[in-house]
C-alpha cells in the first residue's frame, strides 16, 4: 500500500439535495439571458408576436444598464400581465401538439419572469388607449400592480442587468460589443418583417430609423444602401417542401467569417451551419479558402418539418429536410454564382469594383450577368462564348482598313492593335500620323516613356531632344495576322493579354487564366480516362519528407490520372518515370512542391480531386513573365472561355478583367 495515499483521508461522501427556488430561477434564466442582445431579442420577438406595426429599442448609456422596448401591439390587460411574470406562461400554446406546428417567433414563457430574476425591470402596458397597468420587478421579486396611462402596446424598460449575479456581471461584453450585436438583430429582425418600422437609438442619437417598407429588397437599401444592395445577386427556388428566397452578395463582399450571413426561417433568425457551407460550395473557386460570401437567405418552411424546441435562445434548430435543404440552396446560389464575370470600373471612390452590372450601358460596375455557357464546351467554342458575353469588336474603319494599325475580320470577336517586332519593342504602325505611347513601369527603367516609331532616325532625334529610349520588355503587340483564324492580341509585360471587344477591352492574366484551364482540365482527367504521359529520358529519384510521403501514399493513385507516373522507391523515396508535358523543366522539384501544397492545405471542405487539380494547376500553368506567341494567346482565350467558369482561377482570384468604353471615355473627359 502506498503510504502516501494511506495518510490522506478519504474525502466525505456528498449528499444529493434539493437546490434552493432561487437558485434552479437563476439557472434558467441565465440559460436564455446571456447578456443584453438577448434581453432584446426576448423583447423584440415578443412585440413582434403581438403584431406591433412599431417597435423603438432605446439604450442609455450601456446596454446592460438601461434598455428599453416600446411597441403598439396588442398589449396585455392587468390580469394576463400579474400571469405573464409566471414560468411558462403563455399565449401561443395550448397543448403539446401546439409544439409540432409552432407559427409564432416566442412560445416557452420565459422571457419575462427570466429577465425580472437578474435585473430591475419595468413593464407597461394598455390594451387599448388610455387604461393601463404598470408592474417593477427586482430580482425577481413582483411589486404590485398599478394603474398607468399607456396608449395601446407595451413598454418593457430593464435597468441593471446581471445587478445580483456578479460571476454573469464580470463576464459582460463591452458596451462597443453589445451595440453592435444589437445593431445586428434590429437590422435581422427588419429585414423579416418589412411591414414593421423599427428605431434604434443609442445614448440619444440614432442609429437605425426604418420605416415601413413596402418589401424585402427596399427594406435591404434601407439597411445597406442602394449602391450595396446592387451587387447583391436574387436567388428564388421553390419544392412543394421549400420555398427559398433571398440574395448573395457579389465576391468583392465576401468575408472571413460568417457573421454577415443571416438565416431566416419561418421569419425567425437562426444559425445552421449547412447554410453557409452551401453558399460556400456555390461560390467554389470564386473565393479565396478563408472568404464566405454575404447573405440574407430566407426559408419558408413547413413547421411540422423542423423543430424549434431544442435550444433555450431558439436561435438553433433541427430540420427534417437537410440533406434537402443543402441541394437546393446550392442549386439556387450556383444558378447565379455560374453567370458571375468580373469587370473594373475607374471611379475613383470605388474600392475594387463598384456595383452589379446587368448591361453594357450601366456604369461602375464590378460584375456583370450574361448568360454563361453551361458544362464544358468544346475547344473552338470560347471565341463564341467571348463575343457572346462581350459583343463582337465595332465594324472596322475604311480609312483605317487598309493600314497595319489594326485587323478586323467579321468572324472573330476581337480586333487587335498596333504591330511588333521580334525583339518585343512596340513599333508605330504603317500610318504615317500615327504613334503609340508606351509607359515602363519596369524597375531599371522606372518612369521612361517611349514614342514608337519604325525608323532608326525617328528615334536618334527622339533621344536627342531629351526623349528617353524604350525599354525592349514593355510590350508585345500583336503582328499583323495573315491567317484569319487568329485574333489579333497584345501581350503587356510578358503578364496580361490584351483583347478588344464592342464593350471595351480585356485584360487577361495569363497564369490565373492558364490556372483555371489546366484545373477543369485536371478534373476531368481524374474522373474520366488518364492523361498522356511523358516519358523521362533518365528516371529520377525522388526523397521525400515524412509529410510529403504521407501525402504521396494518400495520391499516388490519383498522379497516375493527371499523367504523373511515379512508383515507391525505397524508404520515404519515388521513382519518377514519367510526367505531364507542361512539367518538362524540373519535374523532381514539381512533384515535391505539388505534395508540399497538398500536405499544408489540410484535409479542409474541399473535395480530394479539387484540391489535386487546384495544386497541379497552380504548379502546371505557364508562368507570369513569359512571352506568348499569337498562336498561344489565341489557344489561351480560346480554350479559357471555353471553361464552366473562366471569370476565376481555382484559388479565387479573376482571371480577366473588363474595362467599359464609356469609362474610359468618361477618364479622358469624352462625355
């Protein structure tokens, strides 16, 4: 025996007792009472259910110090009131099958009693004009009923919060905190009930005013603005189980959480979190891992289909349909996610992009609705796809027609300008009044601007006048294209192609664009037959890091459909035999970099193939700072919009972006 433990006593049994009344009221109440956002949610709920066409939530100088709600409902008369401070007392049920069709946003019979056990509340309250009653409760103690003037509904004024629970009153939000959590639920409560006009008002200034509105959308332009409710995209779906309704908002609203995501069901706010991994899967590559997008999401739903009774606060609760649920709000958001395209606008107060674009005419926008392709199209179909969203390029000028400044032909969607020369240096076309300027943002040649001209001459006099020569890494225009097949494009700064279209120009970033190909590409091939291998001239040997074989042995099946064929190899060590062709330089350092990629990205939401394919693309697709051939630029746009979704690469990001002819018209003072 362990004579340490032999010396210690052993410890007295305890013995199951009763708990005290006040104590198993304090326990309740500090189930449902978190903090004062939820005194005002009891109370705002309550004035809602009482059908209050007006609710005022006023806070003094804390939330938790002085709040007060103020509706006109119905009211209570001086006995419902004396009943209305019991446990479980309540109008909105009668029986237990009142449970499985609940209508109403209250029904435990809690609210009251629970915030009169933990602070000093008033209530008043007049069923109709002028005959009132007025009732004080300090921590659960009822003072009498008294008469008081009132016109018809209900004030509730709760002072002290947590005044006689010191361990709930140390643990109180700032009142910076709790502001915003009640800013949040007056703006939720509104935008359920349109009908209702809502006040918040804070240490005498307001906050919120909200008038009646006469629906949801103008109810959301009095909350967010009409500039924010424009990039806000409807989604509308109906199943004889579910009606959802609703918007998301653009990717330039995303967040990193998912705070800004609002839950109604039945007109009552809740969280799920299938609601916003649904969105989140809607929007895919749209968004970066760690973004989910805004939205207000509305559900209405069969009460016998979900249950409300499961949590004190009522703000989480079980659905019968989820799985259900889950494919049609995805189906709903992914109808308008898929038609998402990414332009730029010049204003100079917008921040990344401005509103919801739904026609060419429109201005500051940051996406546009055309009608995307759906699936996969076949190569040769993008160009169609591209004029189709963007319109074909302005039918050419016959006093320009017959100069190398620019090519028009009537079955592309594109006329390129300017001409080049091998070395990359832009040169003036064959117009004689014609020059082109050209701004280096390079690093050895910062500021230097360079008049293009195709003459030795023209240039020596340039420099000789103060003129500073080009750069030879600017730009690469397109050369006059002898095959009418290939659309005439300008690469700038061996990065971004340029692309006339009738709205304006595009820009593309190669890599994210080469990025979004080589993923559907990628997906396709790990679901359907292998891609070609490449075979190495000299197998390679390649040594992992634990975390790198881990992840090897978890994929290896996979690289064999996406043309990598690598074998164990010894100890923590592959053979690599063969490999994609776009991994001709280097393919040992590719592969370790491909399994780094995967082994950081965890194991995530995201679907095995998906971050494969993502990976892959990201290590396979050409580089930013290499020179594209026409004929390359061309397969590129081609076999871009030719993709399910070529407006983002598989991390998020744009891969083009639309600048308006109208703004730049409006940029040189055209208008």
């Amino acid at each position: 025996m362990d004579p340490v433990s032999h010396m210690v006593p052993a410890p007295e049994r305890p013995r199951i007792a009763r708990l005290d009344p006040a104590v198993i009221a304090k326990i309740a109440a500090g189930e449902m009472i978190l903090r004062a956002s939820s005194v005002a949610k009891e109370l705002i709920e309550n004035a809602l259910d009482a059908g209050a066409r007006r609710i005022e939530i006023t806070i003094g100088d804390r939330p938790d110090e002085s709040l007060s709600i103020a509706d006109d409902g119905i009211g209570m008369t001086a006995e419902e009131l004396d009943i209305a401070l019991e446990a479980h007392a309540t109008s909105k049920l009668r029986s237990e099958e009142d449970l499985l069709r609940i209508g109403s946003l209250g029904f435990r019979g809690e609210a009251l009693p629970s915030i009169g056990r933990v602070s000093r509340m008033e209530i008043v309250t007049a069923p109709e004009d002028g005959s009132g009653s007025r009732v004080c409760v300090e921590g659960g103690h009822r003072f009498p009923i008294e008469p008081a003037a009132r016109s018809r509904g209900t004030t509730v004024r709760v002072e002290d919060l947590f005044f006689n629970s010191p361990v709930r009153k140390r643990f109180a939000k700032s009142a910076s905190a709790e502001m915003r959590l009640l800013n949040r639920l007056v703006s939720t409560c509104a935008l359920a009930f349109p009908e209702v006009a809502f006040r918040l008002e804070y240490r005498g200034s307001i906050l919120l005013d909200l008038p009646i509105a006469s629906g949801p959308l103008e109810r959301v332009v009095q909350i967010h603005g009409a500039a924010f409710a424009d990039k806000l995209l409807a989604i509308e779906r109906s199943d004889p189980r579910v009606r959802i309704a609703g918007w998301i908002g653009v990717p330039e609203l995303a967040r990193p959480g998912t705070q800004h995501q609002s839950l109604l069901v039945s007109r009552r706010w809740v969280t799920a979190p299938w609601v916003s991994a649904a969105l989140r899967q809607a929007f895919g590559d749209l968004l970066p891992p760690n973004r989910h997008p805004f939205a207000i999401v509305s559900l209405g739903i069969d009460p016998t289909r979900v249950d409300i009774n499961v949590h004190p606060t009522k703000r989480e609760i079980r659905f019968l349909d989820e799985s259900l649920l889950f494919g049609e709000l995805l189906r709903a958001a992914r109808e308008q996610t898929e038609r998402l395209v990414p332009t730029w606008s010049f204003d100079p107060h917008d921040r990344g992009g401005g509103a919801l674009r739904h026609s060419p005419d429109d201005g500051g926008a940051q996406f546009t609705i055309p009608t995307a392709p759906k699936g996969f199209a076949s190569r040769g179909d993008g160009f169609s796809t591209l004029e189709r969203l963007f319109g074909a390029p302005p039918p050419p000028d016959s006093s320009r027609a017959q100069s190398g400044a620019s090519m028009h032909h009537s079955d592309v969607p594109f006329a390129g300008v300017a001409s080049s020369s091998a070395d990359g240096i832009a040169e003036r076309s064959s117009s004689p009044d014609h020059a082109e300027l050209v701004v280096d943002h390079d690093e050895g040649a910062r500021g230097d601007l360079a008049l293009s001209d195709d003459t030795a001459e023209r240039e020596v006099d340039a420099q000789s006048s103060g003129t500073m020569s080009a750069s030879t890494d600017l730009a690469t225009p397109a050369p006059a294209v002898a095959d009418p097949h290939l659309v005439p494009l300008w690469q700038l700064h061996h990065r971004y192609v340029f692309a006339q279209t009738r709205q304006g120009l595009l820009i593309i970033d190669q890599h994210a664009a080469h990025e979004r190909i080589l993923y559907e590409q990628a997906l396709a091939r790990l679901q359907g037959s292998p891609a070609t291998t490449q075979q190495l001239l000299f197998p390679a040997v390649v040594n992992l890091d634990p975390d790198e074989w881990d992840t090897f042995q978890e994929v290896k099946a996979d690289l064999v459909q996406l043309g990598i064929d690598a074998e164990e190899f010894g100890r923590q060590a592959v053979l690599l035999r063969g490999v994609p062709a776009l991994w001709s330089d280097d393919p040992s350092g590719l592969l370790r970099e491909l399994l780094e990629d995967l082994g950081a990205g965890g194991r995530g939401t995201r679907q095995r193939f998906e971050r494969l394919a993502a990976s892959y693309a990201c290590k396979s697709a050409i580089k930013s700072g290499r020179a594209l051939t026409l004929e390359e630029m061309n397969s590129l746009v081609d076999q871009l919009f030719a993709t399910r979704v070529p407006h983002g690469d598989p991390h998020g990001r744009p891969t083009f972006v639309q600048i308006a002819l109208h703004d730049l018209d409006r940029r040189f003072g055209r208008h």
